[in-house]
C-alpha cells in the first residue's frame, strides 16, 4: 500500500468546483459477493468515459478481519488504485450500516470470542447469537472499542491516497430501541447526567402514571411503553431521546475517530434516509443532532424502487429532498444525493422520473448524484436489481440516459455547485417539540408500536410547508441547530406545537419583537417541556405575545363555522379552541361570535393563532376560505415566491407546477418541474429581468415571461449570469 505524506489533497477532496458529481456505488461491498476484481479496471474506465467522477465504496471490517488479527485490504487497495489511474474520486463508508457500528455486520469471532451483548429489541425475549449473522448492540463497549479501532486504522490507511474524496460516518442510520444490559447501563448513566443525579426528580417525573420511590439508580430500568399498563409521558418520552442519543453519539464518535486519523481532513458525510430529513424521529435520528457528526448532509434518495410511488406525492419527495439542506452544515448548505436509484427493484424508475428527480434535487442544492449500483452483485437477494450497468458490466440504454445528463450538470458545474436556494419564510421542526408529540402519539406496549395518530399529528408539520411549496415560497426547517437564525425568515409558521419548552418560547418572543411575523395553528403551546398541562394556553408569556389566551379546546362535532370578515366560511378541521382576547383582535370569529382567529401586534412583528390545525386541514382537505387566509397572511409578511405560475392568464397557486430558485457569484438558475402527469402550458414572472435567459440542457434562449409547455414530469432549467445581468 502506497502512502505519500507529501500528497496534497489537491487530487480529489469534494470541492465543487468545476466538476459535477457524478458516480455510482461499486464493489467492494460490505454484504454479499463482489463482482470479479478482474472486470473493475474495465468498469472504472467506463465510468470515467460516461462522465462519472465520484464512486463510494466500503471498508468493511468483517469481510477485512475475518480471523481475529489478521487483515486484508486488498480488494479496497485495489479499487482505490484503479480510481486514481482514472482520475475518480473515492467516497469510503469506514462507519456504520443501518444499526450497525461498523459494516453492516459484525466480525462473527467477536462473539464467538468475547463476551458481547446480544441487541435485545423486544423487553420480554433475550435474544442470543443464534444464527449465523451476530447482532451485537452499538452500546457494547468490547464492540466499540474494537470496532473504533478498525476504523481508525482503516482512515489512516487511506487518508493519504490521491483517489480519497472524503468519507461515509454511516449508511442509513437508524436504531430501535434496545433492552440489553449493556444499553441498560448506559440509560442509567444517561439519566443520572440529565438529571444531574436527582432521583427525585425522577420519581416526581417518571411517576406521573403510577407512584415511583426509587432510591437507588440501579432500580431504574428502561420503560417497555406508555400509558395504562407500561408506565409514565415521561419515562417514556426520555427512553425516546435517549435512543437518539444513542444513535447521535455512535455517529459522533465514528466522526471524531475519521477527524483524529486523516491529517488531510477530508469532508465527512452520510446517507440518511430521504424520508428521515422530515422524519427521522421514525428511526429515532435527531437530525438537529446528526447534521454535527457531518461536514455535509447526504441522503438516499429512493422514490419508487421499494414502493415509494404508492404513497410518495411530488410535494412529499420535493419536501424530503429539500429537509437535507436545513440540515447541512456546510456553509452554503450543499447537499449530497449518495444513494439512488439506477435499475430495476419492485418498480423501475422512468427516464422521466430520473430526470426530473436529478434536476428536483439539485434545485434543493445537491451537488452530486450518485447511483446505486454500478453493477449488481451476484450473490444475495437483490441480484439482477438496482443495477445501472448490464450483468456483465456493459452499458444498458439507462446507463447512456445518466451519462448524457452527467454531460449537462459538468458543462455547468460551476454555477450548479454555487448557486443555492436563499429562503425567506421557514416553518419550526424543533426537535424536542417532535419527541414530546412521538411520546404523546404513539403508544407501544411489548412488540407493537402504534404511529396512526403520530401520522395524523404529523400532517400539520406537512400542511405548513404546502402550503408554502403550493406558493412557490422557498422554505427552511428550523431546529436546534439554526433556530438562533430565525430573525433572517419573514415569516415562520408554527404546526404541531402542542408543547412549548421555555427557551423555544423565549426565541418566538424576540423573533417578533424584532418585526418577524409568527403563523400558529391550535392546540398551541398547552402543555410543558414535561408534557404538564399548565391551565391555559399559550404558555410561557406567549399569551402575550399572541395576544389572546385559551382554556379549552372541543371535537369538530359541536363545532361553529369559522366566519371571515368577507362572510366566507370554513369548517374546523378536528378540535377548535376559542380565544379569550387580550391585547389581540378577532380577525375571523366562530358562527358564535367567539375568536376564531386573533392577530397581535408585537413589539415590531405581528403573531396570528388560529383556534383549529389550519394546517394540518391544508394537507388533508383544504377549506378555501382558510386557505386564502393563510396565502394572504404569509405573503403580508413580505415573503417572495420563487416565481408565479401564470395559466391562461390567470396567476395561479397549487399547479404542480414546482419552480426552483438558485442564486449565487456567477449566476442565477431556475429550475420549472412539472409534477403532473399531464401536459401543462404556463408564463413564469421571475424576480428580475426577462432577458439573457438559456435553457442548460439544450443553450437554447428563454424567455421566462413567454409561453412554456412541459410534457408529464418535464422539467425546464435555465440560468444567466450574474455578470451580464444587472
Ligand atoms: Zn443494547
């Protein structure tokens, strides 16, 4: 193995300059057989000519280190060589798979030799090593340790290799909660930190279902459920955020490992998920957590292969592709598409479909794409699926369809890789919000877990953010991570705030003193950081701020009509709370004259509540009168769509018709996608001029203000520099 102490990172780090990436997956995997080493020089090459420039691999410990001591890179050597020869970039996933610490599978010895903790997922079975796959739980400390080590070496192995882009913390990262004594352990230790040793805080929290007097920390076991028979919110809610914190520090740690062992300091990244940038609380990621074990957030972007076309509308995929780019924590939030779709699985993907979901998620700021697979592997359940490549590694018609738009994104790599999004409005998705609705919402007991009603709560985050997508109005996230930049967003909508935590409640309040402009939706801000119900709502002083108060909520069956000033009327969606005025105004009244909606002032901003989920109606089923409302209420605040879709005359929301908005140093790009699965005929008013407009595929001229025809899912992207523009 070759080391050059003298190598520059000059040769490969992510740098987003003047080459797009493109790539896909290639063996070495970490399961199942390898297509023949002999064939990759040939594959590399192929690549190399379809305008790839960014493969990913993985360095498997299990397949390394298959006899204790003794170790074998050469498969990895040897890609990394072939890759260099050609001038591909290397992305290594040196960390974990799935709820894997690293690999997708533990060496089979460390379990025959030491005396690791089986993962224990159900609270009534122990579950041993009895088959051939061992399953040891990410809280075992001989596991850690060992597996840290191999990761280590494994980085120091090819931090210095000219091939070597950057590195994978971890495939898919997602765990259940585990009941093992290893993790036990660790719950206690966990606790007995957050509670700073007070275990009457404990039994004054935990207890609130039935009476709790530990008084010794080993007493405290990990809860199996909620409610009747499993326990109280609050064991429940912090078995929860401790599985996340499980996940979280497991990948910090393979972070900080990668950072200590490559003096070149190449970029880390992950593909988490796509549907775990929205709901990551599914797979317990705290992705306000997550995004700092990472230099740049990535995702597998799946949209049909396994079944995601049954329920995936082009709003949701939109959603789950834009959440990435809340998350990064690179500076101009550049995303990464690490895995994707290439061939066959349940269901094909359309060149349509390809081509729109490439240029969607460059119009939420990925700067790569990068195929799974290359090839198919040749030996498990998935052989003959995914693959770009044919069997035998010759090119198929899609692989040509991938090049020629490999092709389109290098011709413009440079403003591509910068020009971003620049959002204006932003909807809260605090974290700690979402764990104290997922413990209120999903109830479990010993082997089931019940999401229905979460799913329904959850349609209010959803609602909010349609809402802004139906508009064309570019949307941010805000969590933990950037809810410190709330002032730089017009306006900032508030669904499923159910709890309020005190400093959440502090940020709201200077948000507003400072002019910003506050949308919530009941039931608002009834219930504490420990889901304690205080007597009225909101609380924490947002009565204040909101202007009005509420002590009581009822069902949609003894509910009044919501009247508007104009006379319009719509329906509550499922509770609806009427509001006692304070300093605010009624701006719409239920049928019986009480508040519906009340509007305050504020210091400089101005704070809407409405009595009902508003948004959460927007998704389900829209009632028009609310939802001109809220359109009306989002754009008072001095938000600016992306664009506005003209059809037949007529400035329309809530086409389909999704228009993407890029800014940068060297240009400005618009992306139009239609969404459709018809045909549709439309004008764009763009922000600024009209003129020196070319179309990025074909460098033909367009003029965003004439007549634009997309077929079903077609997609128009154009740019102009920013230089010879004003
Ligand atoms: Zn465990």
């Amino acid at each position: 193995m070759r080391r050059n102490p003298k190598h520059s990172r000059t040769t490969h780090t992510l740098l987003f300059e003047n080459n797009f990436l493109y790539g896909a997956s290639c063996a070495p995997y970490a399961k199942s057989m390898d297509w023949p080493m002999e064939e990759w020089g040939r594959d590399l090459a192929a690549m190399k000519k379809m305008g790839f420039s960014i493969a990913r691999i993985f360095v498997p410990w299990d397949r390394i280190e298959r006899r204790e001591g003794t170790l074998d890179f050469s498969k990895q050597d040897h890609f990394m060589d072939l890759a260099q020869k050609r001038g591909i970039g290397v992305l290594l996933n040196v960390g974990g798979v799935f709820d894997c610490l690293q690999g997708i599978y533990p060496p089979p010895w460390l379990a025959r030799v030491y005396p690791v903790h089986a993962a224990q997922y159900d609270p009534r079975i122990a579950e041993g090593h009895n088959n051939s796959r061992v399953c040891v739980c990410l809280d075992d400390e001989i596991y850690r340790e060992k597996a840290f080590a191999f990761i280590a070496r494994a980085v120091r192995r090819y931090a210095d290799h000219p091939a070597a882009a950057g590195w994978m913390v971890w495939n898919e990262p997602g765990l259940s909660p585990c009941y093992c004594a290893a993790t036990a352990a660790r719950f206690r230790a966990w606790l007995k930190e957050k509670y700073n040793g007070n275990l009457d805080k404990i039994n004054r929290l935990w207890g609130s279902e039935f009476p709790l007097e530990y008084d010794d920390w080993e007493q405290v076991l990990p809860p199996a459920g909620v409610g009747f028979r499993d326990g109280g919110l609050n064991a429940w809610r912090d078995w929860q955020e401790f599985t996340e914190f499980r996940m979280t520090d497991s990948m910090l740690a393979v972070n900080r490992i990668i950072k200590a062992n490559d003096p070149h300091r190449h970029p880390t990244t992950a593909n988490i998920c796509v549907n775990h940038g929205v709901e990551g609380h599914l797979a317990f990621i705290r992705m306000s957590e997550v995004c700092k074990a990472l230099d740049i957030m990535g995702y597998s972007y799946y949209t049909v292969a396994h079944g995601e076309c049954k329920s995936l509308t082009p709003f949701l995929k939109a959603l789950q592709v834009d959440s990435f780019r809340w998350y990064s924590r690179e500076k101009h939030r550049r995303t990464l598409v690490l895995e994707t779709e290439a061939g066959p699985n349940l269901y094909m993907i359309t060149e349509a479909q390809r081509r729109l979901n490439n240029w969607l998620a460059i119009g939420h700021n990925a700067k790569s794409i990068v195929c799974w697979n290359y090839r198919s592997r040749i030996s498990d359940n998935q052989v003959g699926n995914f693959n770009l490549m044919a069997w035998d590694g010759s090119p198929t018609r899609r692989a040509k369809h991938h090049a020629g738009m490999a092709k389109v994104f290098n011709r413009h790599a440079h403003i591509i890789n910068n020009c971003f999004p620049k959002p204006e409005a932003a909807v809260l998705v605090a974290d700690a919000l979402t764990r104290l609705a997922f413990a209120t919402h999903v109830s479990a007991g010993p082997g089931y877990w019940n999401h229905a009603e979460m799913d329904q709560v959850f349609k209010s985050r959803k609602g909010a953010f349609k809402l802004l997508w139906d508009m064309n109005i570019a949307a941010d996230g805000l969590a933990e991570h950037n809810l410190n930049d709330i002032g730089k967003y017009a306006v900032v909508l508030l669904p499923m705030i159910e709890n309020m935590t005190p400093e959440i409640a502090d940020i709201l309040r200077k948000y507003l003193a400072g002019g910003g402009t506050l949308i919530a939706e009941s039931p608002f801000a009834f219930k504490d950081e420990n889901n304690f119900l205080i007597g009225h709502a909101p609380i924490y002083g947002l009565e204040k701020v909101f202007g009005a108060r509420t002590r009581d909520r009822e069902g949609r069956e003894s509910a009044p009509d919501i009247v508007y000033p104009d006379g319009a009327r719509s329906n509550v969606f499922f509770l609806w709370h009427a509001y006692e005025l304070i300093t605010g105004k009624a701006i719409a009244s239920y049928a019986d004259g009480r508040a519906a909606i009340v509007e305050n002032r504020f210091g400089r901003g101005k704070a809407i509540v409405a009595g009902t989920e508003v948004f959460r109606q927007y998704l389900d089923k829209p009632e028009e009168a609310t939802a001109g409302f809220l359109r009306r209420a989002v754009l008072a605040a001095g938000v600016r769509r992306t664009a506005q879709v003209i059809i037949d005359g007529k400035a329309l929301d809530a086409t389909g018709v999704e228009i993407c908005r890029l800014e940068g140093k060297p240009a400005i790009i618009y992306i139009a996608l239609n969404h459709n699965e018809a045909p549709v005929t439309f004008r764009l008013k763009i922000r600024g001029s009209g003129k020196g407009w070319f179309d990025l595929e074909t460098g033909k001229a367009v003029v965003p203000g004439g007549e634009i025809t997309l077929p079903p899912l077609g997609v128009l992207a154009f740019a102009k520099n920013t230089r010879t523009s004003k």
